[in-house]
C-alpha cells in the first residue's frame, strides 16, 4: 500500500494550506509547529461537531495506535444514528398507542374498585389500583410490541457495528501500510522490572525468583464484588424502610408517590457509589495486574483491562440486575411474605411490572455516568491539576514567575501539562456505554440517542484534552483495538441474552399474549388485569403484619388483591400455585430459546454476509501481491539470465584452450621430447 497512501497525502500537503489561507512553501503535514494548531481549529473545537475527523492527521502527530482509537470511536457514533432513530420511532409508537393500550385503561378504570394489599406490614394500608394509572400509562411507553422489534433490531445492529469496524480497520491498515506489521512483545514487567537485555549475569549466586501470588491470578478477588453485591443490599434495605416510612405520613400527596421518590433517592445513591467505585476498581485492578507479574507490556493491558472491566461492569450493571430480574421474584404472598433479617420485607413490583422502574434505573445511571463521569470530571480534574500546578509554581518563585513564564520554552510549557496515563480510561466509558445501549435496550428505546449526543461531545473533549491538557504521548504502531475488540463481542452476544429475558421476565409481553391466546374469551386483552391478580382473605393475615388502619379506604375489605397467579381463599388448595403461572413460565422459557437461538442466528448470518475486508482493498492487495510475484519472477528471470551468460562466456574462454591442447603433443606435457620409443610405441 505505498502508491495511495503517498498519492493522498500529497495532495492533502497541497490542498490543506490553500484552504487555510497558508503558502504554499509551508505545509502543515510537514511542519510539527503547524499540525497541532491545524488538528485544534478542525477537530478540537466543538464548532466542528458535524465535521469528519482527519484521522489521517492524526495518525501522524499521535501515531497509530491513537489513530485507532478516533476512528473506532467515530465509527461507532456514525452507527449510533440509525439505532437512535429507530429507537425514536419506537418510542413514538408508545407515546402514539397508549390511550389505545386496554390494560392501562382498565388499570386507570374508577369503576372496576380494585383494592390491593398493602405493601408493607402495619404502617402501610390498602389502596386502589387506579392510584397507579400514571406508572401504567408509562410503562406502555416503553413496553409494547414494538421493543421486541427493536430488540432484534440492536442485537442485529451490534453484529453489523463490529463488521463495519472490521472493514474500516482493514481499510486503515492498508493506507497506514500495516498489513503485514506484526506488534513485538516488549519485556518490562519481569520481576527487576527491566528488559531482559538489561539482565546481566551477576558473579554470585542470585537471589531466588519471586513467586507470582495464584490468588491474584486472572480474575479479580472475590472481596471486592462482594462489596459491590454488599452495597446493593444496603440499598435495598434503605428503599424497603423509606417506603415503610413514607407510608406513616400523613400527608396524602406523600404516600401517592412513595413509588417515585423511593426509586429517584436510591437510583441517585446507587449512581454515586458506582462513580465512586469505579475510581477505587480502577486502583485494585491495577494492583492486582502488578502482583501477577506480567512478562511483556502487552500481557500487563490485557490483563489489566479484564481486571478494570469485570469489576466496573459488576458495579455498574449489578443495581440494573437486580431491579430486573430479582426484584418482585422472591416477595412471597399476603400472609406468607419473605422477609431479610427477619425484619424488612422484599420489594414488589409495580402492578404495571418493573420495567418502568428498570428504565428510570437504567436513564439516571447512564445520564449521571456520561455527565458526571465521563465528563465533568475529563473537563475539571486535569483543570483543577493545572491549576494546582500553577499556583505551585508561583508560590515558589513569586517575583520572578511572569518573567520566568514569558521565558520558558515551548517543550517546558508542554512539559508542565498532564502526563498521558494510556487509553484504558477512553476506551472503558465507552465500552460501559455500549453495555448500555445494548444490555437493556429493550426497556429504554431512547439509550442509543442519548448515547449518540454524548458521543459527539466526546470526540470534541477528547480531541481538546489531547491537544491542550496532555502531553503528546509517544507514538505507538497497532494494527487493532486489541482486547476491547473481542469484549466488544462478548458484550454483544450476552446482549441477546439478557434482552431476551428481560423480555420473557421482566416485562408483561409474554403474559398478555398467553392470555390473547389462551384464556381470552373475545380475542382482545380486556380482563387482562383481572387474570395476572390473586385474592386474599384478610383475615388470613399473621399476627402483627395486618394494617392498623383498615378503614383508611373509608370502607370495610374483606378480599384484597395482589399480582401473583395463585389459587383463590376459597379454593380446596388456597394459595396455592395455578396452572396459569406454569403456562405463563412455559411461555417465558420457550420465548428465551426461541429469540436467543433466532437472534444469534441471525447475527451470525449478517457476519456470514458482509466480508471482513472491503472489495477494493482485497482487490488492490491482490494486484500488489501479483506484482511482487511478477518482480521477483522477472528478478529471478534476470538472474538466471546473467548466469546463463556467464556460463556461457565461461565456456566459450575454455573452448580455445581445449582446442589447443591436443596439437601441443607430449611435449607441452613432459615439457621437453619425447623419446623415441614413444612414438615407436605410438606407431605399434
């Protein structure tokens, strides 16, 4: 690939200064003084948000391995523009159908009169089902027959985003002439963390080789996701007591939004013990990948980077599980209800489900990350150094700093800004991100179009902190992403897992279609609601659990409802698990089998389809590759050619002597006559 590259980037030397208004005598891919401030004013600003990257520019101030990085990042939010309008269109269909959606209406319904059981024992009393109408109605925004459709559509989309990037870094290889580089493993981590060339034999006995710790090895220690699943624990415990709490309130405004206000505290506790974990991860993972020491500079990132992710994907996606697959599970019933440390009893779920409380989870997690995290601290902390730094400095030499900064040079300026710590950090938000968009897309269609607004703010702050705040890193060859590449499609194929059971589980769409199929006696989904509720005889109560107001509705109960599909008081197996809770699971099973086995098929199909290396470029490597073969023929031609000719002279300089030789007679033998008997013998 050496004709195109040059081609392209001669003309890119012409063009660029002409553009930019410069002479022509000094191009800026020549000039280093030129080139930061080029990449400043076309990349860095957020003025050319709608601009494409020069990945070009910079590849060659920042070297290949950076290069990657910007152009996977651009790719992947140029793929984030289709997801996001379809997960508009998505949303849309929900904000469209929702008057029309019969189980929120009957839920919304006065006149139906369902009572419910408390949701707490003594402090909490009974309430009406219509109080829920709003979370309902909500809930239909996001779980209607449309998401399943956009859950195939993400897990298909994952599959095409990784086949795009393969093309593109295929693409970038051959006009970076890196098709045939192969990285060397650099040794730096032994245990005189030194290279192996810089380990001389020592005249005595060397000390004995330090052991590396087999606890420490491959994965993170127990302790630390354990902390994690610790946390989460005290978080539910701090909501179930909320709630308890809540309802003693008098106030009437209070005790309907005990749902809301419990969910929006402990989702804004649970945001920033995850920020703050993640810095602490971050340590240990490090830690642990110094203990294990690694031999080469390449095993220590790799093993670095599984140690930081398991442990930041644990803390970031264990509240997000639990809301989904854990909550309301394990509650019990009225009159038998699970309890933790025989004092708190578990959550339930909304009578819409927990998918509405999923997506409010999943929106401020991945809003506060991208805000707090992700940014705010990229744009405050390394100011904040500078700044430190700065009045260091001045506090040291305070009469002389203005002139000792008008005479500093510009390697010392450059010197005093943030040393380059790697891009791990750059590419593990966006990695965490993408877990957002496609582990629980199926309860909030809208994560891709936030992700995309966040991604086109962070090339423009990632392009600014390179240029203005870092030191220039020292220019690295890769062919690849390395290892985020194969998590990229780890993350991907268990995507299609967890949309297919929060799907099958966590949202009500297999209910609704066992009962349109099976228990519907007019084809539509009225009576819906009435079919997933179970009664209960108050008086079946344990001692101590009832309410202490009873009449708080303003009448008598004697049956209270509660979601569950379970056989009623007045049945010979009273509470009892029905057959519609085994059909409704036989349901959910199966639709996990199907959609997974359908899904992975499907992607496996598109990776089938689409060719890792694009037509032209295999083209053009295969015309390069017949051309060397034809210039090595034609050099062996040549060769063969010279060798005949030699030989051939050769030859032809014995032939003469050969000639010769026999008309020189004995005597040019012997060197003098031969005697006569010879030639007496000669004649006999």
């Amino acid at each position: 690939g050496g004709f195109v590259p040059f081609l392209r980037n001669g003309l890119v030397s012409f063009l660029l200064p002409v553009f930019r208004g410069s002479p022509l005598g000094v191009s800026p891919l020549s000039s280093p003084l030129r080139l930061p401030q080029l990449l400043y004013e076309e990349w860095a600003r957020y003025g050319v948000f709608y601009k494409y990257q020069p990945i070009d520019l910079i590849r060659k101030y920042f070297g290949e391995k950076i290069g990657l990085y910007f152009a996977w990042l651009g790719v992947y939010t140029q793929m984030l523009i289709p997801a996001s309008v379809v997960g508009i269109i998505v949303f849309l269909y929900g904000c469209a159908t929702v008057d029309e959606n019969i189980p929120s209406m009957e839920m919304c319904d006065q006149r139906h009169n369902i009572t419910m059981c408390p949701l707490c024992d003594k402090t909490c009393s009974y309430w009406k089902m219509s109080s829920a109408c709003a979370t309902a109605r909500a809930s239909h925004l996001f779980d209607n027959p449309a998401t399943v459709f956009f859950s195939v559509f993400m897990a298909l989309w994952a599959a095409t985003f990784m086949e795009h990037w393969k093309r593109k870094q295929m693409r970038l290889n051959y006009l970076w002439d890196l098709t045939g580089f192969e990285e060397e493993e650099v040794s730096g981590f032994g245990p005189l963390h030194a290279p192996p060339s810089l380990h001389v034999p020592c005249p005595c006995p060397c000390p004995p080789r330090r052991t590396r710790r087999p606890s420490a090895k491959s994965t993170p220690s127990p302790l630390q996701i354990a902390v994690t699943f610790a946390i989460v624990l005290g978080v539910i415990i701090y909501r179930i007591s909320t709630a308890a709490a809540l309802a003693m309130n008098s106030s009437p405004s209070v005790r309907s939004n005990i749902r809301v206000t419990v969910t929006a505290t402990a989702v804004v506790i649970n945001l920033v013990v995850i920020i703050l974990l993640d810095e602490v991860y971050g340590c240990i993972a490090r830690w642990l990948t110094k203990i294990e020491v690694p031999k080469t500079e390449k095993s220590f990132e790799e093993r670095l980077i599984f140690k930081a992710f398991l442990l930041k994907f644990v803390n970031s996606y264990t509240p997000i599980f639990y809301v989904a697959f854990f909550k309301g599970r394990f509650v019990g019933r009225p009159g038998d209800y699970v309890y933790i440390f025989r004092s708190f009893r578990m959550e339930e779920c909304a009578p819409g489900g927990c998918l509405m409380e999923l997506c409010i989870q999943l929106s401020i997690i991945m809003l506060g990350k991208q805000l707090i995290q992700n940014n705010l601290f990229e744009i405050g902390i390394p100011k904040m150094k500078k700044l430190i730094r700065h009045l260091k400095l001045k506090r040291q030499s305070p009469p002389e700093y203005e002139e000792h900064v008008k005479r500093k040079q510009r390697y010392e300026v450059d010197y005093n800004l943030e040393p380059f710590a790697g891009l791990t950090p750059e590419y593990m938000e966006m990695i965490i991100q993408f877990g957002f968009v496609t582990l629980f897309v199926a309860s909030f269609p809208l994560a891709p179009l936030f992700a995309l607004l966040n991604n086109i703010i962070e090339i423009r702050l990632d392009a600014k902190k390179f240029i203005t705040e870092l030191r220039r890193p020292v220019a690295v060859r890769a062919k690849d992403i390395g290892i985020w590449y194969n998590i990229l499609r780890g993350v991907g194929k268990l995507a299609v897992i967890i949309n297919a059971f929060v799907i099958s589980f966590t949202s009500d769409f297999i209910p609704r279609l066992v009962y349109l199929y099976m228990y519907s006696q007019n084809g539509t989904m009225h009576g819906f609601v009435n079919h997933t509720l179970s009664s209960f005889n108050v008086s079946d109560f344990q001692n101590g659990t009832a309410p202490n107001d009873p009449l708080d509705l303003g009448y008598e109960v004697q049956i209270c409802r509660y979601k569950d599909y379970r056989e009623p008081p007045w049945s010979e197996h009273k509470y009892d698990i029905s057959k519609d809770f085994w059909a409704v699971l036989a349901a959910r099973l199966a639709f996990v089998i199907v959609f997974q086995n359908l899904v992975m098929f499907m992607s496996d199909f598109v990776d089938w389809v689409i060719p890792d290396i694009p037509k032209d470029i295999s083209q053009q490597i295969h015309k390069e590759k017949v051309l060397m073969v034809e210039l090595f023929m034609r050099e062996e031609q040549g060769k063969l050619q010279l060798l005949d000719t030699w030989m051939e002279k050769e030859r032809k300089k014995d032939e003469p002597s050969n000639n010769h030789s026999p008309r020189a007679g004995p005597d040019s033998l012997s060197g003098g006559p031969a005697p006569d008997h010879a030639y007496q013998g000669g004649v006999l």
